[in-house]
C-alpha cells in the first residue's frame, strides 16, 4: 500500500466534508452565492483528487488514459 493510496482518498473525504457544510449553510443563510460556489469548488476538489488516484493506480495507459483525462477537464473550469 502506498502512500498516496492513503493520502488521496483523506483528500477527498476532507473535501466533501467542507463541501458538505459549506453547501448546509449556504442554503439556510443569505447570502448564498459565496457559500455554495465554494461547497461546488470542494467537490471539485474532490472529483479530481479521485480521479488522479485512479489515473496512478491503473495500468492500461492507452485508452483508460485518454479518457480520463478528458474526463478530469470537465471539473476544473468550475474551480476557477
């Protein structure tokens, strides 16, 4: 066992759990808009921790490859 095996999935957990909160509290207090486009970056956050933990631990490269990588770029304009 590695540790990124370790490490990653802690990421993403942390990520869901201020994601999870933030989003708790943005719908029960105003104004909203801060809070829950900061609960939306933390589950982004979280997709791509998950989403390069499956990249590293694979082994076919060639078509698993390409399609994660076109997957992890759906994510990431939300977290700009």
């Amino acid at each position: 066992m590695n540790w990124m095996t370790i490490t990653w999935p802690m990421v993403a957990a942390a990520c869901l759990t201020l994601g999870l909160i933030e989003m708790g509290i943005g719908l029960a207090q105003r104004p909203r808009a801060p809070r829950l486009l900061f609960a939306l970056s933390a589950f982004t956050v979280a997709c791509v921790a998950a989403l390069e933990l499956a990249l590293m631990q694979t082994d076919e490269l060639a078509e698993w490859w390409l399609a994660a990588c076109r997957t992890i770029g759906l994510p990431l304009p939300d977290m700009l």
